[in-house]
C-alpha cells in the first residue's frame, strides 16, 4: 500500500521514485538514523544524488514528531525565499490544509533592508513575525543565514516559538555558524545539515518527506 497524495501521480513515475529510494538504500549502508529520520536523509539523498547528507544531516530529538504534529495541524511554512515556497508540491500541502509564506521581495521588507542597512532576509523574518507566522510555524531556511540567525534572536529575545526549523542555509558566510547556533537550541526541535552544504533543494525534499510520513501516519502505513 502506497500513499496517494504525496506520491507520484502516475505509475511509472512511482516506480522510478521507489528503485531510485532502493539504489539510495543500498549505496548508502549502515547509518544510525531512526526509520523515520532516514526518510528524510535518503529523500535529501535523492534530490541531490549527494550521499554526504548520510551523516551531515542531524536532528534534535523531537524534531520527527514536531513536524508530525505540525503538519497535523496545518501549520504555516515561513520561507526564506520564494524558491522553497514554489518547489512544494501544492496538493501535497493542500491535503494538510498548509499555507506557505516568503517576504524577501516585498517592497516594505526591501525598504527597512536598505534604511537599516541589514538583509532582506532578516526583515523578511521581522515581517513573519509581525503577521504571527513563527509561533507554531514550520520555519523552513535554505538559502540566507542572516534569515536563520535573525529567527534565533527573536527566539532569544523575543521567545518566539517556532514549531519545527528546518535550517539548511547553503553558503560561506556565516551559513555553517548559524546551523551550528541552531543545534544548540534544546527546547525547539530543527533539522539541519552541518556545515556549509545546503539549499532550497534539501528543505523541500524534508518537508515532503514528513509530508510522506504524515499521510502514512494517517493511514497507519509503516513506512519502509
């Protein structure tokens, strides 16, 4: 039994997605992720063909069931940018009843960029804030670390309490120091990939992996 929505829409399309998870399973051996964890990171693997993400990809705790429990409720996804927002797949997120949000280009998130001589992805995540979006949001990161560590100081300072972050900023500057912030954080679940590797193409294949293993959840499908 396979899941409908957060699948393949046509037979041949299932069928290649499922002999590319078994080559990915193979070729990639021992690990000590969790079977549910290991959706993520051979999902990660297969939108990437890169089989670092084996080991570079970490987890807080609780972050499976955090985004579980997110997605159960429909929660928003906060994006840094609009490339994550438009590479999700529109039914699998309808099905939850999951909007997603990205400010980058809005002009008013442009303007403080310029007038306080910061980033458009901090303001980006200031005007998230403002809207409620972060409290109980999927805060999903894959391309500016200034719009990661921006999320930790409204932690830090303001108590804001996302749900689940998911933070792969891909980069040089700063990109594997705010992941590495982020894995300090004990009272928030994340999902991160250590160091500078990253990108909008990691953070959506994890959230259609915790797609997958909702609507598994719902039909009490053990995944493989």
């Amino acid at each position: 039994m396979h899941n409908i929505v957060t699948e393949q829409l046509t037979h041949a399309g299932q069928q290649i997605e499922h002999d590319s998870f078994a080559i990915v399973d193979a070729e990639a051996g021992a690990h000590g992720y969790s079977p549910d964890q290991w959706q993520v990171v051979r999902r990660i693997i297969h939108a990437t063909a890169d089989f670092e993400f084996n080991g570079l990809t970490c987890f807080h705790p609780r972050a499976i069931e955090a985004g579980l429990q997110a997605v159960a409720r429909g929660a928003p996804i906060v994006a840094d940018v609009e490339m994550i927002c438009v590479g999700l797949s529109k039914p699998r997120l309808a099905h939850f009843g999951i909007g997603t949000h990205q400010f980058i280009s809005d002009e008013d998130v442009i303007a403080h960029a310029k007038a306080e001589n910061s980033t458009r992805a901090v303001q980006a995540m200031r005007k998230a804030n403002t809207h409620g979006l972060l409290n109980g949001g999927i805060v999903a990161i894959g391309n500016a670390p200034t719009a990661l560590l921006e999320v930790l100081r409204l932690i830090r300072e303001q108590q804001v309490r996302p749900t689940l972050i998911i933070g792969m900023p891909v980069g040089f500057v700063s990109a594997a120091e705010s992941k590495a912030l982020l894995s300090e954080l004990a009272d928030i679940p994340w999902i991160i990939v250590s160091g500078r590797k990253g990108g909008s193409t990691l953070v959506v294949a994890t959230i259609h992996a915790i797609l997958a293993l909702a609507e598994a959840k719902q039909k009490g499908v053990v995944q493989p």
